[in-house]
C-alpha cells in the first residue's frame, strides 16, 4: 500500500511538474490582408507554429481571429497566419522567458518568423534558444531586409543587428497583361492599375516572386522580378481562390457556417 502511494504521489508531482511548464497564448490576427479590404471578403488562414523540430498547423475559418493555444516554457515559439494558407503572413513571437499573454499577430513581423520557421527542421536548437524580441526590433528598423542574409548570419553566429543586410528594388513595366487594377498581396494596400492601351507601371517590386489580385477579373497573377535589372519580368495568370468567385449569398452562408462551428 505505501509503495502504491509513493508511485501515485510521484505521479501527480510529474504531471504538476508538466502542466506548471506550459503557458497559454492567445493569437490574435491584427492585420486586415489588402485582398480582404479590396474584395470586402475575409479570408480563412493556417496557423502555425513551432514545437520542437516540426511545424504545427491549424486551419482558421472565413471570419476567425482569434485562437488560443497551450506551449512549453523556456522555449522561444515562432507564429505565423497564412491568409489563404500561402499569402504574406502575420507573425509574432514569444520568448522562452515570457508569460503566457495575448500576441498579436502583425505584418511587420509575418516575414521574418514565416524565414525563420523554415530553418526550423535543421536548427530547433536555435529557434528554441533565439532572442526574439531582439530580432523583432532590428527588423523593424530597416527597410527591405535581406532575409536568406539574415539566416545565414544567424546560422553562423555573425547576426548584428546594426548590420542588417538589404534587398534592391526594381521598376518595370508591363504589356501584356489582362486590363484592371492589380492588388498586392500584403498588408500595406498596394496596387497598379492596366489600361486597355498604356503599359502598366509596377510598384518597386525586390528580386522574387510578386502576387496581385485582379478582383474585377476574378484572377491571380504572379510576377517574377530578376536581379538582372534589364531583364523583362516573367508573368503567370491563374484563376482566382473560390473565395473570390463564389457568389455573396454562398459566401455569407460560408461565413455564418464558420461562426456557429464551435
């Protein structure tokens, strides 16, 4: 009997000892994306966050904001909000000697942890151990980070914050393309408008692939921007989410099904 005791007692110390390591997070998606405001639709998104080496994903339903979730302690967590789960997200953080708190996910920050996340499978050990907060401020401070620059840096112990590196920005113009006004995918209501006969002027747009909505068209369009300044981008035209093309009364049945879902 005192030897069952002992294992029992044992086993509720553990299990305390476990639950008094956790901390709860509540995420909350503070950015309205470009494309929302521009078609007047939410969107649904993808969570995720780190845990070890791996990324968790949860899914978010058209209208939902907000999500809480239960993480270890003394173990910096990266998050990020995929709108659509493959546009430029939201981020945030929590360093491994925070509380438990409300984060709000931000566009400033959506980058750099959606960088920092990929390395996540081969260097755990530093995101787990990263001062995020830290970083978050340096990034914060400089326009166009370099971020491929900024793992690197990391990975090799030479980050400073005081010597981030930068990406150029390329102009262009483009021909032919279908006619309408093009929004950026983003946070910061960028667009451009096509007419039936000009040329149409690109925003400055950094060395990668750029993603607009044409809503009126109902189509997605992909621009490819090279380092070789005088090369031409390439374009890719592709339908638009179902989101965008179903009609209001379908959408709204959409978005009150995703609030009564408990």
């Amino acid at each position: 009997m005192g030897r069952l005791f002992f294992i029992i007692l044992l086993l509720s110390l553990l299990l305390l000892s476990t639950c008094s390591s956790d901390r709860v997070v509540t995420l909350r998606l503070s950015g309205e994306h470009t494309w929302e405001t521009a078609s007047g639709r939410l969107l649904w998104y993808t969570l995720t966050y780190t845990s070890g080496d791996i990324l968790v994903s949860v899914p978010l339903s058209v209208g939902e904001r907000e999500a809480r979730f239960i993480v270890p302690s003394r173990r910096t967590i990266l998050f990020t909000a995929y709108p659509l789960g493959e546009l430029s997200p939201l981020g945030g953080g929590l360093d491994g000697d925070e509380q438990g708190q409300v984060i709000e996910l931000n566009s400033e920050e959506g980058m750099l942890c959606s960088y920092l996340q990929r390395i996540n499978r081969d260097w755990s050990a530093l995101i787990q151990n990263l001062s995020y907060r830290a970083i978050a401020e340096d990034v914060k401070r400089v326009d166009d980070i370099h971020y491929p620059s900024l793992l690197q840096d990391l990975v090799t112990g030479a980050y400073d914050g005081d010597r981030l590196s930068v990406s150029s920005r390329y102009v262009h113009t483009l021909e032919s393309i279908p006619p309408g006004r093009y929004h950026q995918d983003g946070y910061g209501g960028v667009s451009f408008y096509k007419g039936d006969y000009r040329p149409a002027q690109l925003p400055p747009l950094a060395a990668g692939i750029h993603t607009f909505l044409n809503h009126d068209l109902k189509l997605v369009l992909d621009i490819i921007i090279s380092e070789d300044e005088q090369k031409v981008p390439a374009c890719v035209v592709r339908p638009a989410d179902i989101i965008f093309t179903i009609t209001q009364a379908e959408y709204h049945a959409m978005y009150r099904a995703a609030l009564s879902f408990p």
